[in-house]
C-alpha cells in the first residue's frame, strides 16, 4: 500500500515544497492548511494533475479540537498514517523582548509548540505499535534560530523552537521501541513568505551576508532532508537535529 503523509502547514514554503517532492516519491498526501485555502487547494489540483493523491484539510493546530478533526479527516481518507511532517509555524514582526506582549507571546507558542506536540501526540496513538499501528515516522520543523536565538528580532520564535528540538529529543527516546523515529530539521534562513509576516520581506537578502555559503536556501533544499529522514534510507536515525543552513 502507498504510504500516508501528513504535513501541516502545507499551502506554501517549506511545506508545499515538501508535498511536491514527497508526491514525485509516491507518497499519499494530507495538506493541511489554516487560512490558504484558495493555495492549498491549488496545490492539490497540482499534484493530482502530476497523478497523485492529495487532500487539503483546513485546520488551526493551536486549537486541539481542530486537531483532532484534522486527523479523523486522515482517518475517513486514509485510514492509516506513515509519516507526520509538524510544519506549521508562525512568528510575529521583529521587535525586542520589552516590546512584546503576553497575547503575542501566546499566539507564537500555541503555534509552533502547542500545535506540534498536539501533532505528534495524534501521530503516536495512530503509528505507535503499542497502540496497534505500523510504526512510522515524525520530522519536525525547527529553526537554527533556536541555537542562534534571533536578537532584536524574534527571541520568542527561536525559544519556540528550542522547544521544538527538546521535543524531537525527548519524544524519540519515548517511541523508538514502538516503530516510530522523531526527527527534525532545522533550516536557516530560506526564500519563504513568511519573512514578510516579520515586517521584513527582503530579510533573506539582508542575512545572507552572515551565512558561509552567501546565500539563502530554497524550499526545495529543505524538503529534501525532510524526506529523507521521513524514509528508509533514515532508518537508524532518530533524535536527529538536522541544520540545513548553508553552514551558518
């Protein structure tokens, strides 16, 4: 049987990216997106054009209810689950920390924290053997921000995703003898959307000076470590932070 991934945060970026290349290797896909309809939709028309097989399914991953009706659509389609890909994330414009709220502070956590453990938590009680599953695997999206800490601009998104590291540590060492392998990737800067939510659209051009290889990576870089560690040839990794960074 082909297999099934999930990906939240699937209509744009890293994520479309990693749909497109998991669909050229025969994955089943379930998009998820928040608000991206019309490019969610888009996508999957695309991939299903290219003969694969797709879903979009709109849900917010801060809000466990949406989650858990995220993963019973997956379940009316698929009825299985081989690989969770916790993409989804946000950040807020760039501003030091007594500039920021505790609303703002919430909002990014229940995002890119709450939401990937909400995630994988689904993902475990459907792969795990323990609870009758076939095994499988998690790769999570970090950030090299979360060794680098983002000063003077989004502290709060790069403590997010430390935690997002202490999760893919923690939780391989939890799941590894039932079948599951958690692993994450942490990019550094890349040619996405979602530096204009910062307030600054043209960032990636402005940091690239700091990075060795002078440039910005492109979401298809990224989401080819994503599918590898998702796959067989990643089958003695698990616990894994990946930089994909430009040797920054």
């Amino acid at each position: 049987m082909e297999k099934v991934m999930l990906i939240t945060g699937a209509s744009r970026g890293i994520g479309a990216a990693t749909a497109r290349l998991a669909a050229r290797q025969g994955y089943a896909l379930c998009l998820n997106y928040h608000q991206r309809a019309d490019a969610a939709e888009r996508l999957v028309e695309e991939l299903r054009q290219a003969g694969g097989r797709a879903i979009a399914v709109a849900a917010d991953v801060a809000d466990e209810q949406q989650v858990l009706a995220l993963f019973a659509a997956l379940d009316r389609e698929y009825g299985r689950l081989d690989v969770l890909v916790n993409n989804a994330g946000m950040l807020e414009r760039q501003m030091r920390l007594e500039q920021m709220d505790a609303a703002r502070l919430q909002r990014v956590f229940a995002t890119n924290v709450v939401g990937s453990f909400l995630c994988a938590r689904e993902a475990v009680r459907r792969m795990a053997t323990s609870h009758g599953g076939r095994g499988g695997a998690i790769v999570n999206l970090s950030s090299v921000a979360a060794r680098l800490g983002a000063p003077n601009e989004y502290i709060d998104y790069a403590a997010a995703k430390a935690a997002i590291d202490t999760l893919t540590i923690g939780l391989a060492k939890e799941v590894a003898a039932e079948g599951i392998r958690v692993n994450a990737v942490r990019p550094g800067v890349v040619h996405t959307e979602i530096h204009a939510s910062g307030g600054e659209p043209d960032r990636v051009r402005r940091v690239s000076a700091s990075v060795p290889m002078g440039r910005g990576g492109q979401p298809e870089e990224i989401a080819e470590a994503v599918l590898w560690l998702a796959g067989d040839q990643a089958s003695y990794a698990s616990g894994a932070l990946l930089d994909i960074s430009g040797g920054r």
